[in-house]
C-alpha cells in the first residue's frame, strides 16, 4: 500500500467487507448442512433495491479487472475493492438462497440460526407479513423471522407442535404457577 488516506479507507473497508463475507459463507454452509431437517422453510426475500446492489457488483467487478488487467496493479492494492466486489455480486446471492423458516433443531430468522433450546420466548408482529420474533433464553436479544401469509398458519402449528413436544420450553421464568399452557404462548 502506497500509505495513501484512499488507500487506508479502502483497506478498512476491505476488512469489514471480508467479516461480511465470512458470515455469509459460513452461514450459507450451516444451511447447507441443515436443509435436509427442514420442515417449513420459504427463500429470503430479495432486499430493497436489488437492482441497484447487483449494479454495484458489477461495476467494482469492472474496476477490478481493470486495476488488475489494465493498470497491473499488485493484488493487495485490490483488496477493498475485491472484497466489496465478492460481497455485492456473490455474498448477496447467498444470503438469498439460504431457506429462512423452521429446521427439526431450530429456526432460521433472517440473521442465522437459532436453536429451539436456546428460546426464551416467541410472539408475533401482526402486519403484512407477520413477522414472528423470537426472543433468547439466556441473552436480551430478539430476533425476527418475516413470514408469508402463506405459510403462517402453518408456522403456527408447528410452533405449537414443538411446544406441546417440550422442544420449545417456556416454564422456570419467575412465576410460574403450573397453570399455564405453554403451546398458547404462539
């Protein structure tokens, strides 16, 4: 790197970018192993101005091969733009292609996985879509899972399923009186 302001922002971008990359494959390899315990699953909607974002890879894809081609620039002066390039035109597709909705062991919300084991809490965001949230056990942290007007009766059922099975265990919170069904928790 020639030490240039440019050329530092680019580097810091370039590693915050090869983080994203990083999630997305290692996520999209997670699905991958999961999808064959499915029970309800839907593909991820495209995200707003999809157009636009395949644009962008398209046109760093273009910058790159002319930095590298053209201008015979070393491969590390590319790295930001190399990184931004994989996340645009490939990342993108993956996050896509990863089948949100609910596995045998958990359901996959629209930032990764989540075991049944690990929920502390589930309710519903009425709208259109519904979106469910799923809330952790052990963590003050939520998570939301937007689902088709198609498949919501559906989610719910098995929602309840998993419940009534003690997949999903709602019981131990602070007052608990022994009066309650957990399965109408959904």
């Amino acid at each position: 790197m020639d030490g240039s302001p440019l050329s530092n922002i680019l580097l810091i971008l370039g590693a915050g970018f090869l983080v994203a990359n990083l999630r997305v494959f290692f996520a999209y390899c997670r699905f991958r192993q999961l999808r064959g315990t499915a029970l309800l699953t839907w593909r991820n909607a495209r995200p707003p101005l999809y157009g636009l974002l395949l644009a962008i890879g398209v046109v760093l894809g273009v910058l790159v091969f002319f930095k590298l081609v053209i201008q015979q620039r070393p491969l590390m002066q590319l790295f930001g733009e190399s990184m931004m390039f994989i996340y645009y035109a490939y990342a993108i597709q993956l996050n896509i292609r990863i089948g949100r909705g609910l596995y045998e062991d958990g359901i996959w919300v629209e930032t990764g996985f989540v075991r049944y084991t690990e929920i502390g809490g589930l309710t519903w965001r009425e709208g259109d879509p519904p979106t469910l949230i799923v809330i952790y056990r052990r963590r003050q942290l939520a998570r939301r899972l937007v689902v088709p007007q198609l498949h919501y009766g559906e989610v719910r059922r098995l929602l309840r399923q998993k419940i009534a099975t003690h997949d999903i265990h709602f019981t131990g919170k602070s007052l608990d009186l022994g009066v309650h069904d957990e399965r109408d928790d959904v």
